[in-house]
C-alpha cells in the first residue's frame, strides 16, 4: 500500500472514530442530564432545598410570567435570567412545571388591556411604567407587570420579581431581583402547594400593641401562616399549637407565671420575636406638641432575655442617618407652614447585605430605639447583630424630657462618637431555662408542669424597639383604618419594616433553610461608561483586527507545517 492511501485511510478511521463516538455521546446524554456551572458565584446552579421542594410537587404547576414583548434592555436580562431559572426548574420537577410567557399587549383595542391589566392588578401583580421606543425612534411610556402568575390545583398566587429599593441605581435593583429569583419562584411554589400552615400567635394581655397598631404585618403574616392573638393567663397549655409567637411591645410587667409558660414554649423548641421596649416614650403626647418624659418601660423581661444572652440597656439612641418630621414653621398668628426638619430620635436603620434577613431591604425606621448587648459566653448559643446604627449616634440616658421644638437645637456632630450600636440580634442554639433551681409551685400553685431546664435546637430575634413593627391607624367615625407598614405619610416613603419583620419571621418558622436562598450574592459587572467612550475606538480596531491577524498567521503556519510534513525528497 502506498502511503499516500494509508494516510487517507488513517484519516477516513480518524472521522469515522470521531462520529462514532459524538453519536454515543449524544445517545448517553439524552439519557443523563447534567451541566457544569463554571461562573465564579455560581448563578446558575440551583441549591439544594429548591430541588427538594420541585421534587416533591405531586400535581402540575402553572408559571405565567408577563414579561414579554418590547421591554427595556435591563427586563430583557431580567426576562432572559427568568427563563433561565425556570428552565432548571423544569429539568428538576419535569412536566410538574410548566411555564410561559406571555405580552399583556397581544390584546387588541385599549379596552381590552386596560381590563386585563386591572385584572392582574386585582390579583396582586404590581405594575411599573418604562420608557421605551417605537419603530419610528420616539419614547413612548408602556405598563409592564414585571411578575408572575402560579396556579396550582385551581388556586392562583401572584409573585412580583422586580426589588424596588429607592437607595439603589436601577441596575442594582434589576440585579438584586435576578439574585432574589429563586428564592420568590420556589417561595411562591411551596407556599401553595403545602396543604397544612404553621400557626404563629401574637401575644396579648400586657399592654403591647393590638390588632390595629399591628394590622398590616398580620394581614401580610396571614397569606403563610394562620395568625392568632393568645392571652396567655398563666394557661400552660396555652402556647401548644403555635411553632411562633410574637411579644409586640409589652407596657406593663408580665407576670413570672406567663413568663415561666414563654420559657417553657421555648425549652420545647418555640420561637419567639421579642419586640420590646426598654424605654417608655408616648408618641402620642408629642404629636399633640406636648412634652412627655422618656423612663424606663418595666416589662419585667430583663431577667430572662439575659439568661438566653441579651441585655437591654434603658438608654434612648440619638443618629444623625435619621427620618425626618413636619415642623410649623410660621410665626404665631399666620397660616401653618410645615417644613422637613430631621428627628434624630428616628434613627433610619441600614440593613445588613450578609445576612439572609435583611439582604437587599430599605432601610429601616425605628422610633425611640434602645441599644442592645450580647452576654453570656455560652458556646451552645450563636449570636448575630441584625441590625445596628450609623457610625454617627449617641445614647442618650434616662428620664429625660423630651419635646418636639428639640428639632431646632443645633447639632454637634462631635457628640456622635457611638458608632454601629447594636439594636436587633439573633440568637441560635440551645438555651437555658430562666427558671431552674426555682420553685414552679409558688409561680403555678395548683399546676403540675412537666419543667425542661434545657431546650431543644431554637432560635430567637430580639429587637429593641416595638415601632418597628407598629403601623399607623388613623380614627374614623366609621372605624379604624390601617396605614401601610412602614409608610411615611409625610415623605411618600416607605421603608422596609414590614418586609423585615416577615423575614424574621419566616427565619424563625423556616426549618429546610429556604430563605438562605435569598443569602445568595451574584456580583454586578457594569461596565465602566466613563473608560468605554474614552477607548472607544481602540477597542474596535483591536477587535476587527486582532481576530484576522490570527487567522492569517494560523494559516500560514498550518501552510507551512503540511508543506514539511508531506512534502518527498528523493534520497540519490
């Protein structure tokens, strides 16, 4: 055989070798299905209690995203990363998870959208206006429904993906709601498809908030949990249904046998958010324009928070990072003028990005807030600051008078010198009774109570202040009506209170971990506008000469190296 010819039936083996073994390998992975996410956050790969929840799915889910149609070029990435996520749900769940998308704006007639749009609005999608152009060049303003639809089983759950946070650009938001999606998608999913609710319980009876001050959290509360109010009244059995409990703003002390009843709940494994109070302000005495005196609040509860490992101190918290408040500003006599003047006494809380709690919210108004610390060196028990102040705030001690015409007081910024003081903190683990080596018989006479002096793995959040989660209400002949959580008449503002307390809550009542979903951080790359414009045109050049320039030299040396390789001398 010459060796021209073995050489082409060398090569005809190499391609017949090389099609073989692309078929197996298209044949083996039609079969096994797997991907490699090579990213350095790792964006693209779905944890592992969302595969346990779509694995779990026993009907068909319907996911129904109107996003769709002429968008901005950040939704199109934010409707390209939703079609990603939901196409890994779809691997993971199979046919339990259908989804589309679908443009509000293939109605035609202005009538129809307009109905369909108040239809998506009734049902809980938010809308958001965009700024885009039409064919011929001009900007015109569209509706789009950044949000979803998920049916399951007849029942219809509305999910809105865009973050909306004031204090960050629109690409940081558009970044912060791909980072959120999916923990929204597979939040949405379990919450409709779970068949049985967990049961938290607000606690009454010692002067803290009612059903009114605390309206808007409880009716946000009710779409994930069946909410109750429970009078404790030295019941033992009182707090048996109940995986949570919320102590809203105590005024009066409470007593050791509801407080041994509290203990017990935790010892057996209960959580509790403890929004308390360590210094007593009346707010409604200072919006009448009268002076009221700041004391100590004597809740009775210093004892017990100190044995699970906090302390808080009755001290008042002055920030300059502070809301502001109507002040009349026109002289006696004349029509009433009201001007913004800073309140340092409403400290604006900035939420931690590390932590899966406060991870992208607004920031936080507090009203009268106190400082807390962590005690204790148990190793059984974890403890993480929720949140803190600014580097510029002051304590201030108590009783002191306090009067709103303190707004005119110049501020020395020199008096700021407590930096980051804790206010809000986490604890995990296991506790210690506050009760032990005392006698239960002279707390419960009559009451046999099966004691635990060691609980089980829980954890609780204390906050010390109770306006955090306090909305306003304003009297009406007619009733009373709620106003949003967390809304500022005054400014048209709302901050991020009612969304952080419904993460502390889903933290406490949350056992697979699904809210560390939204711990996840996928970095921002934007590029730098300032360096593109100036090296614009080298960039370009570089790019449509660099490639050519590689192709040409590869073919030359590829030339040159056959030439050698197949290229006969005759040897004389």
């Amino acid at each position: 055989m010459s060796l021209s010819k073995s050489i082409k039936v060398r090569s005809f083996k190499a391609i017949l070798i090389l099609l073989i073994s692309l078929l197996v390998i298209n044949v083996i992975s039609s079969f096994i299905y797997f991907r490699i996410d090579l990213t350095e956050d790792k964006r693209f790969t779905i944890q592992p209690v969302t595969r346990e929840v779509l694995k779990g799915l026993d009907d068909i889910v319907v996911v129904r995203v109107y996003l769709e149609g002429e968008l901005p070029v950040a939704f199109v990435r934010m409707k390209k990363a939703l079609a990603e996520t939901l196409s890994e749900f779809k691997v993971i769940a199979g046919k339990k998870i259908q989804y589309e998308f679908v443009n509000p704006y293939t109605l035609s007639g202005s009538k129809n959208q307009d109905k369909l749009f108040r239809q998506l609005s009734d049902k809980g999608l938010v809308p958001t206006n965009v700024h885009i152009k039409d064919k011929e060049g001009a900007m015109i303003q569209r509706i789009i429904f950044p949000g979803c639809i998920i049916t399951y089983r007849g029942k219809e759950l509305a999910v809105n993906l865009l973050r909306n946070n004031p204090n960050l650009s629109g690409e940081e938001n558009i970044n912060l709601s791909i980072q959120n999606f999916e923990y929204a998608l597979v939040d949405a999913i379990d919450r409709i498809t779970t068949q049985t609710r967990q049961q938290i319980a607000f606690i009454e009876g010692h002067g803290e908030l009612d059903e009114f001050e605390t309206g808007d959290i409880e009716r946000e509360l009710a779409q994930y949990y069946d909410v109750s109010r429970v009078v404790i009244n030295a019941d033992p059995n009182a707090l048996k249904p109940y995986r949570a409990i919320i102590v809203a703003g105590p005024t009066k002390p409470i007593p050791d046998a509801d407080k041994l009843i509290i203990d017990q709940f935790i010892m057996q494994g209960g959580r509790v958010l403890w929004l308390v109070d360590p210094v007593s302000v009346s707010i409604d005495s200072l919006s009448t324009g009268a002076s009221t005196l700041a004391f100590v609040n004597q809740h009775n509860l210093d004892d017990m928070l100190f044995r699970y490992g906090v302390r808080l101190n009755p001290l008042l918290v002055q920030d300059l990072q502070c809301s502001v408040i109507p002040v009349n500003s026109a002289l006696v006599g004349q029509e009433p003028r009201f001007v913004p003047a800073p309140w340092l006494y409403y400290p604006l809380l900035t939420p931690p990005a590390d932590n899966a709690v406060t991870k992208g919210l607004n920031l936080i108004l507090a009203k009268f807030i106190s400082p807390i610390d962590t005690v204790g060196m148990s190793a059984e028990v974890k403890k993480r600051i929720l949140l803190s102040t600014s580097r510029e705030s002051k304590l201030v001690k108590v009783p002191v008078l306090i009067n709103l015409n303190q707004v005119s007081n110049a501020i020395t910024r020199y008096e700021f010198q407590n930096p980051n003081v804790p206010v809000a903190v986490e604890l995990q683990g296991v506790f210690r009774s506050n009760f032990r080596n005392r006698p239960l018989s002279s707390i419960l006479p009559g009451t046999a109570i099966n004691f635990i002096d060691r609980s089980v793995p829980t954890k609780m959040i204390v906050v010390a202040d109770a306006d955090i989660i306090r909305n306003e209400v304003q009297r009406r002949p007619n009733g009373a009506y709620v106003i949003p959580l967390g809304f500022d008449r005054f400014t048209q503002q709302t901050f991020g209170n009612k969304e952080l307390v419904l993460n502390m809550v889903k933290y406490l009542c949350d056992d697979n971990g699904l809210l560390e979903l939204r711990s996840r951080d996928i970095k921002l790359r934007l590029l730098d506008r300032k360096r593109a414009v100036n090296e614009r045109r080298y960039w370009q050049l570089f790019n449509m000469v660099l490639p050519s320039l590689i192709l040409v030299v590869a073919g030359i040396t590829w030339s040159i190296v056959r030439r050698k390789k197949y290229t006969f001398r005759n040897v004389s």
